[in-house]
C-alpha cells in the first residue's frame, strides 16, 4: 500500500521614489529571556560542504503583528530544510504604524533565531495608501500587502534577485533550489503558472467590457504579442516570486503596477487587493515554475476559508493563502487536516494560548 501525499509531509515536516523607506541594522543583544510564548529555534548552522563565499539567498517577508505566527514559522521551515542556512538572508518589511513596533519585532525576532542573519526595514504606509482600493476581505486591503511593489526600493540597491515569500508558506524543500531556477531572456519574476484557472474570474464586466483596458493589459495585435504579451494570460499566485531586481528597476514595473492601481480607483475593474495589478502587469510574461513550489489554496477561499487538499504532484511549498491561516485554527481547536504539516514549524508555545501582542508592545 503506498503512502498519502500527507503522511510523507508529516514524516519530512518531524523534527529532525522609495524615500519613504528606511531601515536599520539587526543587533547582537539579547533584550529579554521572555520569549512571549515563543521558543527559541534550534540554532541552524552550515554544515562541511557549505562555503561562506558561496552565493547569498535573499529571502523578501512582510513582518508585522498580526501575522507574526506564520512569518516565525516560514523563517523556521526555510531553516529547517535548507543546506547551507548561514547563507540566508532575509529582508523584513515591517509597517510604520504596526501595534508592534519595527524595533520590537527585530528585537523579537533575533531572541527566537539568535544566529539568523537579516535585516527589518520600515515601510511607510503613507506611500501606498491612497492607491488602495476596496478589497472582497478587509484583510487584504492592508498596505504591507503591497509592499512587494516596492521591493526594488526597499532593498539595498545592490541586492539584484531576491525570492519574495508570503507569510502563509512553510518550506519543505531546500530553498536553494528555488533560488537557482534561471529567468531566462526579459522574464522579471518567475512563479508558478494556473493556465487552467478561469482567468476572467479575477476582472470585473467593467475591465473585460472596455477594449483600451484589455488592449493595454493583454495586446491584441501580433506585433503586441511577439514582444512577450500573450492573449492568453495566466493566473499565477504572487506569494511566492523570483525577482530580478535589477530587471525590476530598469523596466520600471513598480510604476507599471501603480498605473493599474490608478485605474482600479476610478474605474473597479478587480475586487481582490495585490493581486490584479500583478497579474495585468506580468501574465504572460512570467518564468513558468513548477507547481511544487507553490500549493497554494490551502486557506479556502477568500469568505469561508474552508479546509483544502493539496493539488496532485510533488510538494516543496505549501501556501495557506485565502481566508483560513492554521494559526487560527489551531487556536480556534478546528485545524484542518494539512495544518497538521505546518504544526511542527510552529515556535509559538504558550500553553495553547494565542499571542498576547497587547503584552509584546507594553513589555517591550
């Protein structure tokens, strides 16, 4: 008899213009014993075959209070699984005006991974907010959702591929792998592609009904369509990205999506948040990835947030995107089936008890 998708996860999974950013350097210093419910990471180094002047792996996160759970325990699962976890380094994009502030959520993620190397850099909200429109679910329509726009400003300019990670996403693979995958001739970003996917679904009768907008996003023209725009785009799912930042830059492509988002304030051409401006931007023209790397879904749709199976194939990524995080599940005692696969990245231990943020800012 031959073993479910599921219990090989759970057996792998088993222990074993952006002037409105700044940002600031980690330290050493350990400011608490108190870990808020968190237990420190076990301390992941290279081993014999790593080499320091191998090459970097630049990871991009949003952090912040609210899905502060998920974010420990994606770090933990890149971590756990990659070979060489001294060559990582990732980028926190943390908001102005989180409950928690900037400091304290470096300060709190440096006493759970005591030898992480990475940097937290502050967005200011007040750089996307007015191009934020309504969203079907209040919870996307947060600014930090936006921040992967903005990555080509954010990062050091130096910094010229990154891959951009979701919250929501636990690794069971060695990122490296990811990290290695070529974007061949002018692709920006690589994902994986949903050609089957009702591509419609995602624009309103407004977009679909206006032939400038469509002729804009798509082209209509041979001419249009050899220079890398398709008629025939497909969905793919931003949590997971691999961007070529100087690519990035030089094409402008934060401008490019700012420009949809212009559009969707006068006109309501989509109804989910981050996600359209990418897909009128890119579709078509992305590095097809395989789907290993993202099984995504996992969080229901974006209303119910019912549980989900995973997608048939090999898994390297697993993505809660939509309404359900297992977070909230396990808080809640009705986790799903594959919440039991991300349970083990989980460093947050308090007696069951969910995370007391009100205690994170006034202790802090």
């Amino acid at each position: 008899m031959t073993s479910s998708p599921l219990l090989i996860l759970l057996l792998t999974s088993l222990p074993l213009l952006c002037v409105s950013i700044r940002s600031f350097p980690t330290t050493d210093d350990i400011i608490s014993d108190d870990l808020f419910g968190f237990t420190e990471s076990p301390d992941y180094r290279n081993g014999e075959h790593c080499r320091s002047d191998d090459v970097t792996v630049h990871i991009a996160m949003t952090l912040d209070s609210e899905y502060l759970r998920g974010s420990i325990a994606a770090v933990h699962s890149v971590l756990r699984h990659t070979s060489c976890p001294e060559n990582i380094f990732f980028h926190f994009i943390a908001a102005e005006f989180d409950p928690a502030s900037p400091r304290v959520l470096t300060r709190l993620v440096r006493n759970i991974f005591t030898s992480l190397n990475f940097k937290v850099y502050i967005f200011r909200e007040d750089s996307v907010i007015n191009l934020i429109s309504s969203s079907i679910r209040v919870a996307l329509e947060n600014p930090l959702n936006y921040a992967r726009n903005y990555l080509g400003d954010i990062l050091d300019p130096n910094i010229n591929r990154v891959i951009y990670l979701d919250t929501d996403v636990v690794l069971v693979d060695d990122v490296k792998k990811l990290w290695n995958i070529p974007l061949s001739h002018t692709r920006v970003i690589g994902a994986p592609e949903y050609c089957h996917a009702n591509f419609t679904n995602y624009f309103t009768t407004t977009f679909w009904s206006d032939p400038v907008l469509t002729r804009t996003a798509f082209g209509s023209s041979d001419k249009t369509k050899s220079k890398g725009k398709s008629k025939n785009p497909c969905y793919f799912n931003t949590g997971v990205m691999v961007m070529d930042l100087k690519k990035w830059r030089l094409g402008n492509y934060r401008s490019k999506i700012e420009y949809w988002m212009e559009v969707q304030r006068k006109k309501r051409i989509y109804e989910l948040g981050s996600l359209p401006p990418f897909l009128l931007v890119f579709a078509g023209n992305i590095e097809p990835i395989d789907h290993r790397w993202n099984q995504h879904g996992l969080g229901g749709d974006n209303v119910k947030g019912s549980c989900r199976s995973l997608h048939p194939g090999p898994v390297s990524l697993l993505h809660w995107s939509g309404k359900g995080k297992p977070w909230v599940r396990y808080d809640e005692k009705r986790p799903c089936p594959l919440d039991h696969v991300w349970k083990p990245y989980d460093l947050y231990n308090r007696g069951s008890q969910p995370l007391d943020l009100f205690q994170l800012v006034v202790v802090f």
